[in-house]
C-alpha cells in the first residue's frame, strides 16, 4: 500500500470530528432517499454505497453560482476551472480523470463524446433541487465512463402545493442573476403535477489568462451569459400508473481569450436534455419505468477568422423492472444508446456508436446484514465489457456500521481517441478499473463519524504517446496504469444552533507507469464549516483547503496549495421574503487551478428571495 497517513494528518482529520452545517451532505437524516446507488429510492440508511446528498436548502442557503462550486466543497471532490463561472471546468471524483465520471440529470445521461466529459459550465445551478454524488465504480449500474462515480443532478419537480418563487441578485465582476418558478398539482383522481422555471446569468468577469499563458494571453475581462428553461409534467392515468415529460436547455456565451486582437473568441455552448417516461405498478410486487431520452451538448467557437463546431446527441432507450421479493429488491434493466457527433472542423469525428446493454442487481437487509451485488454487458464498437460488483454492510449496533465492497468499471474511448486526426486510433481499448474498499459510520455522543478507504486500479489508460507505436508522431494509446487510493474522513455535529462539520481527503492518484502524480491533483484537501442560526438570521463560515499540484503529467509545473474563507448570512425578513449575503476568498487569495489561469479574488454576491406556498 502507497498510501502513507502522516500522524499529523491522521491528528487534523480526527480533529475534524466535531461537525457540519446542514448545508452539506444530508446523508445522516434517516428521512433522506438516495436514487443513484441503486437506480431505485432507498434510505440513506440503508445505501453500502459511499455517497453524499447535497439538498436544496444547502443549494439555496449558499449562494453560490455554479454547479462546480457547490461540489468542490463536498469530500472526495476536486475541480479545475480556466478562469471564472463560465470558463471550461472539470470535476474530478476520488483522483479520478473528470472523463470518468458519469453524469446525469434526471436520469438523462450528458456530456461529449469527443471529450468524455460533461458541460459543467452550462449546467444552471438554480434548476436544481437536489444532487446525488455516488463515489466508486458504478458500471455495473451505468455502464461506460462510471470509473470514479456518478454524480446526479434532479431539476425541481412539484411537491403538489402550488407554489412561486423568484429571486434576484447581484456583485462583483458586474455580475447579475435573475430566475423565476412555479410548480403545483391540479390533485384528483386524473392530477397534473407540473413545474417551470427560468433564469438568466451574467457577469463581465475577470481576465482569465496571464502572460505566461502564451501568444493566446489577452488582458481584456472575460465574461459570460447564460440562460436556461426546465419543465417537468406529470400525469397520473391511474393509481400507480403514471406518463410524463421533462426538459432542461441552458445556452452558455462565454468570452475566453485567443490572442491580443481586439474580438474575444466566444464559446457557445448549449446543453439540452428531453425525456418522455412511464412509470408504472403492474402487480403490488413489479414496478416498471419505461423511458426515451435524448441529449445535446453543443459546442461552438466563434473567432474573427471563422467558426468552428463540434454537437454530440445521445438518444437512449431504457426499460428498468424493479420486483418486490419479499423484502428484498430485484432489478432488471435493458437499455439501447446511440452517440452522434457533427464536427464541422474534421469529418472524420462524424460518425454514430450504439451500445445496448443489459443488468442485474439484487438488495437484500438480513437482520444486522446488508447485501447488493450487480452486474452488466455492454456491447459497442470496442466489443462486449461485462462488470460486476458487490457489497456488504453488518450494523454492530444501530450507532455502529461497517461496509465493505469490490467493483468492476471501465471507460470507452471518446471519439477523439478513436477517430481524431493525427491522434485517434480505431483499434483504442477501454480502460478498466478494479476497485476495493471498505467504510465506517460511527454515531457517537450526538456525532456521526465516517471513514472510507479506497484502492482503485486501472489499466489500459489511454494517455498521449509519443512516437506513436501504431502511427507516425503522437497518438492516444493504451499504455498506462494507474492507482487511486484514498482515505476520506467526514464529521457532522449540531450544539443547540450551531451546526459544524468538516471533511478530510487523504489520497495518492498516481500513474504507475511513470510513477508520477497525476496532473491536478491534490495528495490532501479538507473543508471546514460552521452555521449559526438565532430566529430569522442565519451566519455561517467555510474554510477550504488543498495541498500542491502538477499542472502536468511530467511533475515539472508545481501548482501552489491554498487555503480560502468564505462568510456568508441570510435573513428571512417575512415568511416569504429573505436577504442573502456571500462573500468568497476574504482574504482575497491569489492561486491558481489552472497554470497561467486566474482565479477569482475576493468577491460578493447579494440577492432577495421570495417564496410562496
């Protein structure tokens, strides 16, 4: 084992171990449902997954702008962003690469296929009611890419009470957001449950780049707008049959500098997401979801010297049976999934991939025993990749359960690897991931205490080679290994009004082939935070921290650590109407996550809510 805890670190962690704000994970409520671990509604207490639930009222209570900035605040979670809120941005989970990752919104997977990874930057954080992050692999579950988790996104749907809310804000950069919903039910035998929202963001930014970026260096601001619409409808035919309909479409323009010329090259970037569903209770013991999705990420580049553009559309088909078997679970799902990409910069990247797919799982609770096991085949281009995994839960006590669970995953190779250029190669493997691990949750004196530790090894990574051993020049091919182990330590804790928590990653993502660290990668972060609450005002504080990093896969460009605090209040003036306050980075902390990528400085965001049911 490599990984190696210093006894300060292991001090810090367990030091750590007084506490939470309810603005984080809510996985301790045993009211909480959890999707994602098993493609269907489960207690938390009841989930051998490590998972974290970020709930609306975190989202709301945070101010925050991005559904990036949300995540980097939970464990096990890192990110990478060039510049501000709508620059580029990459999601990393346990070490992993941020194409290896699955996301999805409302059961709707997104992303490129050329990249592999998804849009972050276009994904409007005030459609969101609550997000659902899986850590370890998920491919017996989702298939391709679930190497390092899932994250899930779900858009507000109705509760059933008619309901409006509305919020305005503004701050620093010039920046301004504005969004407005309604949802509710008509109730009856035949109801209409519907919800719809719409926000638009915007902001002049900062100047993302520095000089030493290169000749692409511009010292203009960099800035942004995003508009966005989600819709959900719902009806219930009968009792326990139910049809509907879903959608979500954000248009991001995004400045990013491409030289000194006076035009800023702007990336446009649209993310779209559509589902048709029914759900339905055949017998008291089968429920059946029938759903047809489609997906659009859309990326254009405008310059002054032309326009480029690169669409991926992903249309997916899938059947999912869930049986009572007594007390336990038994699901059996069968799925069809077409990529298409346009490129009107390389025919070669136009071309379409189907993979069907066919998986199992099984829940079962025993007593003091719990047990999952899964399995899947996916067939495509890149041939027929079965995975499997199973888990194993025993409660000592009701305060006092262990876990412990092995997984198989793989990622396919994007288009770009297969089919770019000078770059791709057709005869690309996926990568594969065997992973081990083992988990603690302690409820203790009032506190909940959890500890996972990870050991996930990859092979056939698909990194850049030079010469290329199939081709002249460089390539993508499957050369290298690598391993992501960690250590992740969580505490929640709540005196009277004040909420604490804190959370501490320990890890070592290495490429074993090199023996390097993989680029952008911290070996530690932590995040400390604390919520006060006396009647209608609300005060908090967050510290966040992360060790060095590489920029690079050689270890040469050495990234400094940081540390950040943010403060942040809120203050409900009536029942319905609410002031918030966030200032971010106080101490006005320059760093970078990217070389030669600006960071923001100090900032703060001011914003009036209202709400009514």
């Amino acid at each position: 084992m490599h990984l190696q805890v210093s006894r300060l670190a292991a001090a810090v962690a367990l030091a750590f171990a007084i506490a939470s704000p309810c603005a984080f994970a809510d996985t301790a409520n045993p009211e909480t449902v959890v999707v994602t671990a098993s493609r269907t509604p489960q207690r938390a207490e009841d989930v051998i997954a490590d998972v974290t639930v970020i709930g609306r009222d975190e989202i709301t209570r945070s101010g925050l702008g991005s559904v990036a900035d949300v995540l980097r605040r939970q464990r096990g979670i890192e990110i990478v962003r060039n510049g501000g809120a709508g620059t580029n941005t990459s999601v990393y989970l346990r070490g992993s690469n941020a194409n290896q990752v699955v996301v999805l919104v409302d059961g709707v997977r997104v992303g490129s296929s050329t990249t592999g990874s998804a849009s972050w930057n276009a994904i409007p954080l005030s459609s969101i009611d609550h997000i659902e992050v899986v850590y370890g692999p998920l491919s017996s579950l989702y298939g391709a890419d679930a190497i390092g988790g899932v994250v899930q996104i779900f858009t507000r749907k109705s509760d059933g009470q008619p309901a409006f809310v509305a919020s305005g804000g503004g701050g620093t950069y010039g920046s301004n957001q504005y969004d407005a919903g309604v949802s509710g039910s008509t109730g009856g035998e035949h109801s209409v449950s519907y919800a719809l929202s719409g926000a638009h963001e915007e902001s002049r930014g900062f100047n993302a780049t520095r000089p030493g970026v290169g000749s692409s260096y511009n010292r203009d601001d960099d800035g942004y707008t995003r508009n966005s619409f989600n819709g959900r409808i719902a009806l219930q035919v009968a009792p326990g049959h139910e049809i509907g309909a879903q959608l979500l479409k954000s248009r991001l323009n995004a400045q990013y500098d491409n030289g000194s010329a006076a035009y800023d090259t702007h990336n446009l970037q649209e993310l779209e997401s559509y589902a048709v569903f029914a759900n339905d209770r055949i017998l008291p013991w089968w429920h059946s979801t029938l759903q047809a999705a489609r997906s659009n990420d859309k990326s254009g580049s405008f310059t002054a010297s032309g326009i480029s553009q690169i669409n991926t559309r992903q249309d997916e088909y899938t059947w999912q049976n869930t049986f009572d078997v007594g007390s336990d679970t038994l699901q059996v799902l069968v799925g069809h999934r077409k990529e298409d990409v346009l490129s009107s910069s390389s025919e070669a990247l136009t071309r379409a991939r189907v993979t069907n797919s066919v998986a199992a799982s099984y829940d079962m609770r025993r007593g003091s025993h719990l047990v999952d096991v899964s399995v899947r085949n996916d067939h495509s281009v890149y041939g027929s990749k079965t995975t499997g995994a199973a888990g194993y839960g025993y409660e000592f006590t009701k305060d006092l359960r262990a876990t412990a669970s092995v997984g198989t995953s793989f990622r396919a190779p994007t288009f770009n690897e297969l089919y770019y250029p000078g770059y791709g190669l057709p005869t690309n493997k996926p990568e594969q991931g065997k992973n081990a691990e083992v988990g603690l949750r302690w409820n203790v004196a009032g506190t909940e205490l959890k500890a996972n530790y990870y050991h996930n090894r990859l092979t056939d990574m698909l990194v850049n080679v030079t010469p290329c051993p199939a081709a002249t020049g460089s390539c993508a091919y499957n050369v290298n290994r690598a391993t992501l182990e960690g250590l992740t330590l969580e505490a929640d804790r709540r005196f009277g009004n004040l909420d604490l928590r804190a959370s501490a990653d320990v890890q070592d993502p290495r490429d074993d082939t090199t023996g390097k660290r993989l680029a952008r990668r911290a070996k530690r972060h932590a995040t400390l935070a604390a919520d006060y609450t006396v009647g209608p005002v609300a005060v908090g504080a967050e510290v966040q921290g992360a060790g060095d990093r590489f920029d690079d896969a050689a270890n040469r460009n050495r990234l400094g650590g940081y540390g950040l605090v943010n403060l942040y209040t809120s203050w409900h003036v009536s029942p319905d109407w609410s002031l918030l306050l966030r200032v971010e980075n106080v101490g006005d902390k320059r760093y970078e996550l990217a070389r030669n990528y600006r960071t923001a400085g100090q900032t703060w965001f001011a914003a009036l809510r209202y709400g009514i049911r």
